[in-house]
C-alpha cells in the first residue's frame, strides 16, 4: 500500500513495508535552493514525537539552530541528507519491542540561512500522513524478514559488538544471560533472538505455538539447517505427542558418522522421544533437501504452510538475512502437502522427485485473498529448471526495454551458478536504461554508486573489515558464514505488472536440477513493494560498509564524505585505513549534496523519480 500527500509543492510517499515504513521526498528543483535536508518526526500509538536520527550531525552544531532537549544526531537538529529514508521500529526509539499499528509521520524540509546556518523548523512546510506500521499481511498471504543485521550501528547500540548467538550446547535455555552492552545492561539469548529475528521468528513461532496448543492439529516439515533451540524443543514435544513428521538433509555438512552434527544429534532425541506416528526420515534428493517449510493439517486436510529462504537455525533466523511466506489457504497447503507425501513416500534421495508430475509444471494459484501465483517444485529435468529460470531471466531482460524500468534483488550467491539468472543479474549495473539495486554474498564484481553516473549498484553482504569513522561504532562480520541468504528479485516496482521471485531457490540450475527446493513467483505489487524495502535497506548498509572495506579501499573506492579533511584521508593509500577512523565525518552546510537528485545523469535523480 502507498500513500502520498503534498504541501505546496513538497510531496512524500509512504510505502508500507513488513513491520517498516519507506518514505520518499520530493521538491521541484527551485525549492532546494539552501536546502538543509529533511526532518522527520513520528508518533506511535499515542506515544512521542519521536525523531528520526541521524548518524552524522554537524561540526559545529552551536552555529546552528538545535533543540536541546534532542541530541545533536536527531534529524531535528541534524536533518537526513537523502531523498528517502527507511524507518524500522526499534532501530533507534522505542526499545526491542516497538508498537506495531498506526504511526504518524511529519517530514518537514528545512533550510540554510545565507551563510550555512541551519534556520528554526517551519511547521507550515511540513506534510502528515499516517501509515499502518506492522508485520506485514494481505489476505492469505503474510510475511516476514528476519533483520539479520548484526553488521549495524543499531545492533552494536543494544547487544554490543563481541555479543554471542548461542553457547556450544545444542538445547540451551535461550533465557540465560548472553552478554552486556556497552551501557552495563544484561540481555539474554531470548532477547537477541527477538530483536534479530524480527518478524519471521514471530512467523515461525506462530505457526509452531498453534500447532502445539491444539492437540487436532499435525505438522510436517522440511529442513535443511535445524539447530535453533526453542524450535527443537517444540519439535520434540510434538514427537512425544505422535503429530510430527520430518524430513531433514543428510548431505555431508549435515550428517557425519565421525563427528555427529547438531542435525545428527537432533535425529537421535527425536527418534528417542518420538511416539508413532511421529517420524523423522534422512535425505538429500540429488545432493540438498534443500526446503524449509512448515505444513499444518487438521482433520480435513492441509491447513496452512510457511515457506521461503529461512533455515530453522540460530544462523537462518538471527544471522542471515531471510524471508518467510505464510500461505493461510487450504489450497496452497495441499500441494505443499502432496509434494511433501511424495517426498516421503519416495524417500528423499536421489532425483526421482523430478520424474513426477509435481515437478514438471508451474502451479498457479489466485483468488479473492490470494495473489495471482505460481509455485514450482524441484528437482526438476534439467529441460523443466532451464525453462522456469529463463522465465526470471527474460522479465529481468525486459526491464531494460521498459520505460522506468526496475529490478531489485537480494541473492545469496551470483558468483558460482549456472543458469541463465545470475548472468542477466550481475550485467544490470550496466544497463542505465534501468533502475537495477541488488546485493549478494560475492565480492567479486561490486559496482557502487558513481556520481554523475546512472549506473546500478550491486554490493556486498560481507565487505572485508570495515574501518568506522566518528561517529560510527565499528560492526561485528559473519566471519565464513553468509550475510545474505535471500533468493529473490523483484521487476517492475510500483507498477501494475510488479512480481517477486522468491522462496527457497537458489535460482541456479543445478540446484534447480538436484536440490528439494520452491520457487514462487508473485504478481502484486503490494507484496512486491514489500521484497523492494527489504532490498532497498539491504543495499544502502551494505553500500556504505563497502565503501570503508579493505576491498573498496584495495580498489581505490573513496567512501561517502562530507568534509574535505575525509576527502583527504580517504583517497590516501591503503596503509592510511586506520588514519580515516579519526576523521570525523560531519554534515555539509550547504545544498550541494542535494544537487545529484536532479542531475538527469546521476542515479540519485532516477531514484528520486522512481520512488518520490
């Protein structure tokens, strides 16, 4: 859902995200004369104001008109210098568990005096609109997006940067202290957990706590990593009770007959506590049981499912950046259901699966609360996954020859597949007949931001160590593990025609070829404006991260800056890395930053077009 209002020539869009809000500015290009950026101010639930905040504020904030009673940071006293903002309860105000319901924004332009100071807000500029802030549903169909961002200022501001996300034990209680921030404060397991894994924990544990409070209801599962710990104690509950069925990946990185794996030790309690017809079967197909999925029944049939990229793992839930799908429809659930019995009837090795009519065709779904749809199901013959990823590839191309084009995406891995999906995706920055923004685990071939430029951006989840300026923190790394474990792209934002690709699918062939997978495709432009928020924050943190890598700095990549002592340090040679830590990066006092937003050759001013 979108919604716009406008003041006198200044307008601003909201679009509703999962538990989010994108909101976009726009001026015609007189009224940026002196232009100071943007303040931001929201209530919630009867609760504030409360301020956006920024994280640079400026030199000298004493020549500048400030409240006192805001720290120097809030966009108040320090107003944003985009033309968009992405605002998630909880990140800075509010605490780790922020209301969620009806928020009222006030964005407001602000202005320089002739000589660069910043003059007293004028409410009268400002435009109000009021938005829906909560985990995301429409109809059948509900998401959810673990927040994954351990690699971020806010994480850092709760848990620290040295906090744990788990002890060695494979069942623990999460309740137990975890560790101390900066501030002396306690926090337990139980806490990381709910700030990281956002709204798809909340979708998990839903579906796990209603199935576990209704004795009429059953559950099976598909699961590739499995080692989050309140998720195996419900599972093992629901073995004692005879209503669970799993099948879970035996492929080398998860089983070993030398050195038991958390996957391995799980299977034995599982078949120690288990009471017929609970079962729990070992299998890869051709080389992953690669689904995550969770399938409730009752007495009539298949009830609902969870799908998508999320692994029931501390890494998958709290580490990863992920999504969920929860299809409440009794039709959608069947055939996850029937793909699920032939799994098991089969047993999952090997790829017979791809032999049978559930793997050789798109189901499409769609009704008065479902989405237009399709969902296909691997391992497919390798004729059936070349057609279904040529689909994807194809509709990227097509961007290109739209006008105002766009694709967005999120994908763990385009360095290694094979297939046509990941070719089409890494040539997008280089195509500026088009809006393309995308980010992946590989570090090879990253494109940032080039003034001037109309290029797209593609960054990476897992910069090399990145060396933080005041006022900056430095951030934890994911060390070998993956930031981004999304698998999905989105084509034509905002329009009519909009669809995401998504699910468990690692859009390669020869996972498509071998691996127990979904893909689903989506054709609504609510639930795809949904994946673009979530790929629109993913990028612009991991832009900026990129930017003060060793990598960027290896490649002669100058961060963002705002002074010229950081222009200085920061084209310097490598070795100079850790001079830039003690350069203050401050905001400019004049409207200069403002002016790529209307350079008709600068990426910024396709953005402000697209989304302002």
């Amino acid at each position: 859902m979108t919604i716009s209002a406008q003041n006198n020539g200044f307008s601003v869009k909201a679009y509703q995200g999962d538990a989010r809000t994108l909101l976009a500015f726009n001026l015609s290009k007189a009224k940026t004369k002196n232009l100071a950026g943007f303040t931001v101010q929201y209530l919630a639930g009867g609760e504030g104001p409360f301020y956006l905040q920024n994280k640079l504020r400026f030199e000298d904030p004493s020549q500048h008109v400030q409240d006192a009673t805001q720290p120097p940071t809030s966009s108040l006293n320090a107003p944003i210098h985009k033309f968009r903002w992405i605002h998630v309860p909880g990140s800075h105000n509010q605490g780790t568990d922020p209301f969620f319901g009806t928020y009222a924004y006030t964005v407001t332009p602000r202005y320089f005096d002739a000589h660069g100071s910043l003059q007293a807000i004028d409410p009268a500029l400002g435009v109000t609109l009021k938005v829906d802030v909560s985990p995301f549903q429409k109809g059948r169909v509900a998401l959810g997006f673990a927040r994954g961002f351990m690699q971020s200022q806010a994480f850092v501001h709760h848990f620290g940067p040295s906090a744990l996300t788990r002890p060695k034990d494979l069942l623990f209680d999460t309740s137990q202290e975890a560790g101390k921030n900066s501030q002396g404060e306690t926090f337990t397991y139980a806490d990381e957990y709910h700030w990281l894994g956002f709204t798809a924990r909340k979708r998990v544990f839903d579906i796990l706590t209603e199935a576990l409070n209704n004795p009429g209801l059953t559950l099976d599962v598909f699961a590739y990593d499995l080692n989050e710990p309140d998720v195996l104690k419900i599972f093992l509950e629901l073995a004692k009770q005879g209503r669970i069925r799993i099948i879970l990946d035996n492929a080398a990185l998860h089983s070993s007959k030398t050195k038991p794996t958390p996957e391995d030790r799980f299977e034995k309690l599982f078949t120690s506590a288990a009471v017929a017809p609970a079962e729990i079967k070992r299998g890869k197909f051709g080389r992953f049981a690669h689904d995550k999925e969770l399938i409730v029944s009752d007495s009539k049939g298949p009830l609902k499912v969870l799908t998508g990229s999320t692994n029931m793992s501390v890494t998958g839930m709290y580490v990863n950046s992920n999504h969920v799908l929860v299809f409440d429809d009794r039709t959608v659930a069947k055939k996850y259901s029937e793909v699920f019995n032939l799994a098991w009837d089969q047993e999952p090795k090997g790829v017979g699966f791809a032999k049978s009519p559930l793997a050789a065709q798109a189901f499409s779904f769609s009704g008065a609360k479902l989405p237009p749809m399709e969902v296909q199901f691997s391992p497919h013959t390798e004729p059936v996954a070349q057609a279904a990823l040529q689909e994807i590839a194809d509709r990227v191309t097509r961007e290109g020859k739209t006008k105002n084009g766009s694709v967005l995406f999120a994908v763990m891995d385009t360095g290694s597949g094979s297939g046509p999906v990941f070719p089409a995706l890494k040539k997008l920055h280089g195509i500026t007949s088009i809006f393309s923004y995308g980010i992946t685990d590989t570090t090879d071939g990253i494109a940032l931001y080039e003034p001037g430029k109309k290029g797209g951006v593609l960054v990476t989840g897992k910069p090399a160590k990145s060396i933080l300026p005041p006022p900056f923190d430095q951030v934890p790394t994911v060390g070998l593990g993956h930031q981004v474990h999304h698998k999905f792209v989105i084509c034509g934002f905002n329009t009519p025609d909009a669809v995401v690709y998504c699910g468990s699918s690692n859009l390669a062939l020869g996972g498509e070829e071998n691996n127990g997978d979904n893909l689903i495709a989506i054709h609504d432009s609510d639930i795809a404006t949904v994946f673009a928020i979530e790929a629109l924050g993913l990028v612009d943190h991991f832009e900026f991260l990129d930017r003060v890598s060793t990598h960027a700095k290896a490649a002669g990549k100058v961060p963002k800056k705002a002074t010229a002592a950081t222009v200085k340090a920061a084209t310097k040679s490598s070795s100079k890395q850790h001079q830039a830590a003690n350069v203050g990066w401050f905001l400019s006092t004049t409207s200069d930053w403002a002016q790529p937003y209307y350079d008709t050759n600068d990426l910024h001013c396709v953005d402000r077009l697209l989304f302002g």
